[in-house]
C-alpha cells in the first residue's frame, strides 16, 4: 500500500541565512532606490532607468529566491528573468516618451483652465 504523502521532489527548502541574504539585499536595493530618487549624481531623465533597473533587480531576486524558481528548470528561470528585462525596457522607453509632449499638455492647462479642474 502506498502513502500518501511520498514526496516526489517538488519541495525545495531554502536555508533560513539564503532568505536572510536575499531579504537584506532587497533591503539594500531599496534604501539605493530611496537615495537616488533624492540626489543629483544621476543626470536628470537618466534616474528613471537606473530606478527600473533596481526594480527588475528586486524582481529577480523575488522570483528566483522567494518563488523557487531558481530550484525550476533553467529554461523557466531564464524566460521569466527576461520577460521581467523587457518589461523594465519598454516601461523605461514608454516613460521617457512623455517629455515630447508634456509642454504640449502645459499649454493646454493655461489655454483651458476649466478643463483641467478636475
């Protein structure tokens, strides 16, 4: 008769010091964030991908640690490490666009005050 709670492989536990690393490295990566945001080392249009650089960083520290992916196949791994790569990208890319035409909205502001009220 077989039992019922034969393990077949699934489970990965993680040391308590590898969680411990990997929460005070998102610590760190957040008070870098916090400090950057603040300061004038950066040129300004160039902090917002330095911050979602960090936050594809934390990202990938989440997934891979937190979720267990980095027990996954590689494949998997890799993939999804990726997708969260090219998310940053094209939010960067999509955010920096906004400075074409942010005169534009401006303008529109003083022209229509009531317009903008809400």
């Amino acid at each position: 008769m077989s039992d019922s709670h034969d393990h077949h492989g699934f489970a990965h536990v993680m040391s308590p010091a590898v969680l411990l690393a990997v929460f005070a490295a998102l610590i760190v990566f957040t008070v870098i964030t916090v400090l950057i945001a603040g300061s004038s080392l950066i040129p300004p249009g160039f902090d917002i991908y330095v911050a979602l650089t960090i936050a594809t960083i934390k990202a990938a520290l989440v997934v891979l640690f937190f979720m267990h992916m980095i027990h996954d196949k590689g494949l998997n791994a890799i993939m999804f490490v990726f997708s969260l790569v090219f998310v940053a990208l094209f939010l960067g890319a999509a955010i920096s666009d906004t400075e074409q035409y942010q005169h534009l909205i401006k303008d529109f502001g003083q022209a229509n005050p009531d317009s903008m009220a809400k």
